[in-house]
C-alpha cells in the first residue's frame, strides 16, 4: 500500500475502534451514571494493560507528562463526552464537534512542531469546519439540546488536541517515549483513582448490573480504552499531527450511521450535508499532503 494512501489499513482500524466508544457509551449510560460506568472501564482497562505490560516486560516508572497526557486523554475527554450525552446530546453530533481538532491543530502544528501546511491543507480544515458548524445546526433542532451543553465535546477536542501536540513532540525524543500500553497502564490507573470519587459522592456508585451495562463495560474497557487509545497513539507518534486529526473527519459518518441503527437517532439532510463537507474538507487536506511531501 502507498504510503501516501488516501486513508491507511491501520487508521481504517482506529476509526472502526474509536467510534464504537460513542455506542458502548450510549449502552451503558442507562444503567450507571457517567462518573460509574467510567470507573468500570478503567478497572478493566488497567487490568487487561497490566497484563500485556507483564506479559512483555515493559513495565517503566511514569514521569510527569505520562500522567498529564492521561489526565487529558481519558479523564477530561471522556467525562465531557459522556456528560454531553446525558445532556442530550445525540452520538453523531457530539463525533463530528470532536472532530473540530483539525482547526486547532492546523493553527498550533506549525507553530509547536514546525509541521507546516500548505493552502490545500487550510483549504480542507476550512471546509471541514464549516462542515462542524452545518451538523450542529442540524442536530440542536433534531435534539432541542441546549446550546451550552455542545461546549462539553469542545473541551473533549481541546483536550484531545493537547495530547496530540504533547505526543508527537515526545515522538521526536525516543528516550523520553514509553511503550504505549506502559503509558495505558498509568493513564489507566491515574483515571479510575480521579473518578472513584466522583462515582462514589455524585453518583452514591449505583449502577444496574445486567447485560447491557456488562457488555458496555467490556466494550468500552477492551476495544475501546486498550485497543483504540492504543492505536490512537502509536497513530499520533509515527504519523503527521494534521493528518492524524484529520482523521477525526471520518468518525462522525460511522458513529452517526452505527447510532442510527442501533438507537434510531434522527438521520436529517443537513446532518447529511455536514457530513459530506467535512468529507470533502479530509479529501482537501489528504490532496495537500501528497503535494507536501515529495513521492
């Protein structure tokens, strides 16, 4: 395959991954509150971490900015995801917000990484955000979500892209890099301890134990916090910053088609529309990109 590809095997595999969170997420919310159901997973992620870890012998001591990177990845973004969902916010529209990081990262990679883009690549995070703006019009009159509940999936994207910034710079130093499910494990641990309070004192840790929520916590804690962060950031250390957020382009169609079949969630023309936009922005940025980087 060329490496300069349209979209790659192994970003196929992460989109596939990571928007499967937004569904397990949808699964297991009736049944626990956000700050428990969270908590589950993490037990479970770390868990299945640790034993990988063990497995290959790569159990390192975390510094600082292991943990930072953990606090933003998991305990930020995903609190904010799933709060938005408890707000009423729909599983497509909360993917395609998300996917604004693009915007950020198409300012900030320049600047912090030297990555530069060329007028191709503005041209795509351009249309790509339009894109965001044309789906959230859609999706507030489809949900009546109130307006300031869609800041929640912003900071989700400002955490996101804080760690991207953090994880491509410390790529660049491989002294200061630790094998990814090492850094999972750490993150993992660092999450669960933040959010056993909340459970416990927002929450009182109640949570209805039947099939639905078991399943959403396997899901959530195996496919999604080990395998797709794990590919998330062995994608952010071997490939280039806007590319790899670009990539955020493409899960809101997969989330947004996955919910409609599995919750019914309102499918309307300008959601539609949205999405082609943001498609056709991802396209502009590939097309930048191949001109960027000499065959």
């Amino acid at each position: 395959m060329s490496s300069h590809a349209f979209i790659r095997r192994d970003e196929v595999l992460f989109l596939l991954l990571w928007s499967s969170g937004y569904i397990g997420a949808k699964f297991g919310l009736p049944h626990a509150g956000t700050y428990t159901l969270l908590f589950l997973r993490y037990v479970l992620c770390v868990a299945v971490a640790a034993f990988i870890v063990s497995i290959r012998g790569d159990w390192q001591r975390p510094d600082i900015s292991t943990f930072i990177t953990g606090f933003l990845a998991h305990f930020v973004w995903l609190v904010a995801i799933l709060k938005a969902f408890e707000f009423g916010i729909g599983a497509g529209a909360a993917a395609l917000i998300a996917a604004m990081q693009p915007v950020l990262m198409g300012f900030l990679a320049p600047l912090l990484l030297g990555e530069k883009n060329n007028w191709l690549q503005w041209a795509g995070i351009a249309v790509g955000f339009v894109g965001v703006i044309i789906f959230i019009g859609a999706d507030h009159r489809a949900t009546e979500a109130a307006l300031w509940v869609y800041l929640l999936p912003m900071l989700a994207t400002a955490s996101l892209t804080c760690i991207t910034l953090s994880e491509r710079r410390r790529a660049g130093r491989p002294a200061c890099t630790m094998p990814v499910f090492t850094a999972l494990f750490w993150q993992g641990l660092l999450t669960a301890i933040l959010l056993l309070p909340l459970a416990i004192f927002d929450e009182g840790f109640v949570a209805t134990i039947n099939g639905e929520l078991i399943f959403a916590v396997i899901w959530l804690g195996i496919i999604v916090s080990v395998l797709a962060y794990g590919q998330m950031f062995r994608l952010i250390r071997t490939r280039n910053a806007t590319r790899v957020s670009a990539l955020q382009y493409f899960v809101p169609p997969v989330t947004m088609i996955i919910a409609w079949i599995v919750f019914g969630e309102t499918l309307t023309l300008n959601g539609l529309m949205g999405l082609g936009v943001t498609s056709m922005g991802f396209w502009l940025i590939y097309r930048g990109e191949g001109q960027q980087i000499p065959r």
